[in-house]
C-alpha cells in the first residue's frame, strides 16, 4: 500500500523498495506486475518487462485478470524501449563488459537485451590488448560488433644495440602490434524475442 500511495505520489524512486521487498516476500503474479510497473516508471524497461511478463503469465489470478488490458499495454511500452547487441569475435573466451559490468564470454549465448541508449563495449583477455567501443542501442532494433584482439607486445629476442650503431644482422627488435581491429555493423530492424 506504501509503494502504491508513493507512484500515485509521481515517487517512483522511493516506492521501488517498497515493491522490491513485497515481491520478495510474497512472489505471486500480483507483486511481480507491481514491480514491473515501478520499474517502468523508473525507465528500467529489462527488469520491467520481465516482472510484468512474468505477471501476465498467470490470466487467471484475480488480479491479473481486472488489470491485463493496463499490464499488457506497459508491457508493450516497456518492449518498444529494450533493443539488443550482439557481440562477436576472437579470441574464445574473451570478457565481455557492458557499461562496467560483465556480460559473459566470446562466444555469447544469445543476443543481449539492453534499455536504449548509450552502451559502453570492452573487450579483454589475457594476453591481448583490449578493445573499446560505444553503440547507441534503438527500441526495437538490433546492433552488431565485432572485435579481433591483438596479442600485447612481445619481444622477439632479447638483443643489446651496440653504442652508436644499429643492431647486429640476425637480432630481433622489440615489436609492437596494434590493437584489435573493430567492425561494426549498423543497427537493423528486428523482431522482439519471446520472454522467458
């Protein structure tokens, strides 16, 4: 009752904790689509949508059932505001970081669902120069990059350059390689997957 007199109150950042320990007190169909409707109000479309879906997967819950033409519209917002990236390349076992956090390994699973907006991409691994890049994520579009990590600097060999000359015929130089190359593929249209 809190959480609903502080959003009715347009104080959606005060009420999410209200709603946050209803649903972990008692997880039925009814605290998860409040949870998803605060999350919404706040502009955190992933974790709105997964609350309000996992709701509206019970039509019979009394509830549920007086409220589905309202959840089903927010559902539809939250969805039109979520897009995806899909992050590809090598070495295997790469760390993929989003905005600070990681995501998972080269090669990801599946394409990750973000809120639109800004999203800072990092690549590291062992070994490897990172890779750093930045997409601006659509509602309901989809955007692809690539990376190839260079191995860091390496010395061929260890050799001394004789004072006042160059080195000797047959040495090896330190050499550097560059850092991975980056590809990007612009955003294209796609179709929402089916929640879980």
């Amino acid at each position: 009752r809190k959480g609903v007199q502080l959003r009715i109150q347009g104080k959606p950042e005060r009420a999410l904790p209200f709603f946050e320990k209803a649903y972990q007190t008692s997880r039925t169909p009814r605290t998860a689509a409040q949870l998803g409707l605060v999350e919404l109000d706040l502009g955190y479309y992933v974790e709105a949508e997964r609350y309000l879906t996992e709701g509206l997967a019970a039509p019979d819950h009394p509830w549920i059932a007086k409220n589905k033409a309202t959840l089903r519209r927010q559902l539809t917002t939250a969805k039109a505001n979520i897009g995806e990236v899909v992050v590809t390349g090598t070495p295997a076992g790469a760390e993929v970081w989003l905005n600070g956090n990681l995501a998972g390994r080269i090669p990801l699973a599946a394409p990750i669902r973000l809120a639109k907006g800004r999203v800072d991409i990092r690549l590291r691994s062992p070994g490897y120069e990172p890779a750093e890049d930045s997409a601006n994520i659509a509602g309901g579009k989809r955007e692809q990059r690539s990376y190839a990590l260079s191995p860091t600097s390496v010395a061929a060999s260890q050799t001394t350059t004789p004072v006042g000359g160059t080195p000797s015929a047959g040495t090896a130089t330190a050499i550097s390689l560059a850092p991975g190359a980056v590809s990007s593929v612009g955003a294209g249209a796609w179709s929402a997957p089916a929640t879980t």
